[in-house]
C-alpha cells in the first residue's frame, strides 16, 4: 500500500514536471520600455588615491574615556567595540575591556601589533571587507584568546602566519591568496571553520600535510580557486567540504574512505567525468548531501542509500537506469525500513533527459519528493 501510494505522488510529480515543462515555453517577450526621465542610481566609483579616501566619520560620545573617537562604544555592551562604516585607514587603538572588534567596510590596509598592546581580552575581530595586504606577525602575540578571525575580501596575498592556536574561525576567502605556508595550521587543533573561497590557491600552493593537524575542522571551503586535484589529507573530523568551482577532473579511489562525519559535498563546475569517479566513491554512509552540478558526467554515480539530495543538473547526462544505481537489491528485506534508499530531492535539468521518469528509479527511490527534469 505504502508503495503504492509512492507511485501515485510520483505520478503526480511527473505531471508537474509536465506543467512546467509548459511554463517554460518561450511567450511573447514584453517590448523594452521606453526610457523615463528617472536615472539609476550612480554608483560612486571606488577611490583609488588616498586621497581621494572620504574623510572619517566621528562616533558619538562615549561615557568610556578610553573610546576611540573614531567609534562607538555603547553603555550597554562594555566589551565590544563598533568601528565599522567610519571610512577608516588605520585600526585605531583597542581598549583593553574589547572582545568583540567591529572593524568591517573601511579602507584599512594593513595591520600593525600598536594597536593591540593591552587588547588582551579580544575573541572577536570582524575586519571584513578592508584593503589589507599586511599584518604584522606580532599582532596575534598580543591577542593570544582570539576566537573568531574574519578577513574576508581584502588584498591578502598569503594566509596570515602565527595566527592564535585557540581561534575557532578563520574567514578569507575573497581575498588574493596563492601561498600558505607549510605549518601554518600545524597547531590550530581549534578550529572549526576554514574559509578561502575566492582566492587563487592551486595545487602547488597545498603542501601535502597542511590540513592535517586541524583535528577539529568541520567545514572547509575551498570553492573558486584552481585547484586540479582534490586537496590530501583533510583530517576525518571533516563535516562540509566545499570545492565548488575548481578544475577538478577526478577523485582519488578510497578518498572519502576514512571520514567518520562527511554529510555535505560541493563539487559543483567541475571538470569531472565518469572516468575520474571511482565506481564506488560516493558509497558513503554519512553523506546526506552531494553537489555535481555543471560537471561533465554522462552517466549517474553510483552512490550510498543514506544520500538525501542529490544534484546532477547540467551535466551529459543521456540516460538513467534506475536498477543500475538502486543501492539496494530487491532481494534484501524491503520491509527494513533502514534499507530504502533515503533519496528525497533529485536534479537532472540540463541534461539530454526526458519525461517520463523511468519506472525502476521510481520502484527504488520510495522517499523521492521532487526530482527535477
Ligand atoms: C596599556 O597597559 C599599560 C600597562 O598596564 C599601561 O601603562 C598603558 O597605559 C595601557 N595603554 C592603554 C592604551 O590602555
Ligand atoms: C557501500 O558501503 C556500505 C557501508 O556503508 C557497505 O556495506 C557496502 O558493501 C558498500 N557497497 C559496495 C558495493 O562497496
Ligand atoms: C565533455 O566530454 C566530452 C567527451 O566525453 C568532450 O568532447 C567535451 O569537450 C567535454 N566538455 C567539457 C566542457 O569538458
Ligand atoms: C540497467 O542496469 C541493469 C543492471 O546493471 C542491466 O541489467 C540492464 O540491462 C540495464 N538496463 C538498460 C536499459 O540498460
């Protein structure tokens, strides 16, 4: 009964698919309007002379003598500090009751160890969106309980060295990051988050060992860099690995062998092909959620029956036989609720399939919701 009623959601799906297909058909496209008298909005150009830089904005006062006129230091909150949006150049002098440090959206370009003598206490420093291309390796001597560092798009070249060995978070990515120093994460057992999406990493720029030591990462995101290969060597703690964007052409055999919590894998712009997948290297009990969009696979991956989302949009695909990609044989107890695939959203838009849905993926897949055609 339970796959019966299955069958007809899935029917009904299909003629869904049906509609949209319909949707989708070309309609008559609504002539440009003629021009009003009403401009967009200019957008001012970014300065690139000091110069040019706006001047500072002055915060209000301050009950706290040792504010830094240049920010805000409300009664409420004695330990943070709001210096973001002031058209800053330089971080100005940190109070020593700091831990959190908003310092996003000004022009400072570099960074210098003065600023933080007595900053002692600070776990927070929010220095996104800036110009920096230095900082000063004393720096983070000084603020030795840092947690949480967010650099994210600014002109870094390499990812800062000697960061603190307790920091949870590291945010780079939009940034022009080519280098990383062997050991630099050799003692950051800390942390959990490692951003450097958007930069210029290749494979050369990743010694062999340098996520090793990161015991406790759970998610990396090493989307939009350029990289060829998969990076070696990311500690099994791992839960999300990001690497959308790369010029990956395979996947070593065994590569998600050893990870005890992989749940969620990017993989989307590519260059994969069914040659560069090892037949059974999605076959991974923990993964709920696998990216292989805009690839160039010509056939499905064969893949574990916990899986839950699968996308395979815009790739080569021709052809889905559903009894080759079942991971699991009509033979075994079908009553198991365990052994059903988990499957529950698929995408396969923008390859060369069409409707209908072949019956054997739907006799497989019982949890699918939505699969998009
Ligand atoms: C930093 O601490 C030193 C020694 O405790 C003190 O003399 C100095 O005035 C402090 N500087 C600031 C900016 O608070
Ligand atoms: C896939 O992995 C499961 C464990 O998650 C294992 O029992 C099974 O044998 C594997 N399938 C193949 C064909 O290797
Ligand atoms: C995809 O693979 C085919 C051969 O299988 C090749 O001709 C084509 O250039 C590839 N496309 C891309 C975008 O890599
Ligand atoms: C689908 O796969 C099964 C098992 O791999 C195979 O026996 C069958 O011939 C395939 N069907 C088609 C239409 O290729």
């Amino acid at each position: 009964m339970k796959a019966e009623l299955g069958y007809c959601s899935l029917l009904l799906l299909l003629l869904t698919v049906d509609v949209w297909g319909q949707q989708t058909r070309p309609r008559p496209r609504p002539r440009p309007k003629p021009p009003t008298t009403r401009r967009p909005p200019k957008k001012e150009p970014e300065p690139m002379e000091p110069t040019d830089f706006p001047p500072v904005i002055i915060g209000p006062p301050s009950s706290f003598p040792d504010c830094p006129r240049e920010c805000m230091c409300p009664a409420s909150f004695p330990n943070a500090l709001y210096c973001e949006n002031r058209n800053l150049r330089r971080v100005p002098v940190i109070p020593p009751r700091t831990h959190y440090l908003y310092l996003q959206n000004n022009y400072i370009d570099s960074v210098t160890a003065d600023s933080f003598n007595n900053a002692t206490e600070l776990k927070w420093i929010n220095l996104g969106n800036n110009r920096i291309r230095s900082i000063e390796k004393q720096v983070f001597e000084k603020i030795p309980n840092l947690l949480h560092l967010y650099m994210q798009k600014n002109f870094l070249k390499e990812v800062p060295s000697n960061l603190p060995s307790g920091l949870e978070q590291l945010r780079l990515s939009r940034n022009q990051i080519s280098k990383i120093a062997p050991g630099t994460f050799n003692k950051m057992e800390h942390l959990v988050l490692l951003d450097l999406h958007h930069n210029r990493i290749s494979d050369s720029n990743l010694a062999k060992n340098i996520f090793k030591d990161l015991k406790n990462l759970v998610q990396l995101n090493l989307a939009h860099n350029i990289l060829r290969k998969m990076p070696a060597n990311i500690p099994n703690s791992i839960a999300q690995l990001f690497l959308d964007r790369n010029n990956i052409e395979d996947i070593p055999q065994d590569y998600f062998k050893d990870f005890t919590n992989l749940a969620f894998v990017r993989l989307n712009f590519n260059h994969l092909t069914d040659k560069g997948l090892p037949k059974m290297v999605f076959n991974v009990s923990t993964l709920m959620d696998l990216h292989l969009a805009h690839n160039n696979l010509t056939t499905v991956p064969l893949f574990n029956t916990h899986l839950e989302h699968l996308h395979l949009n815009n790739n080569n695909i021709e052809s889905i036989n559903g009894t080759a990609i079942c991971p699991f044989t009509l033979t075994e107890d079908v009553h198991d609720p365990d052994s059903v695939p988990r499957l529950r959203y698929l995408r396969l838009d923008g390859n060369h399939l069409t409707p209908p849905i072949p019956l054997d993926v739907i006799m497989c897949f019982r949890h699918l919701h939505s699969i998009v055609i």
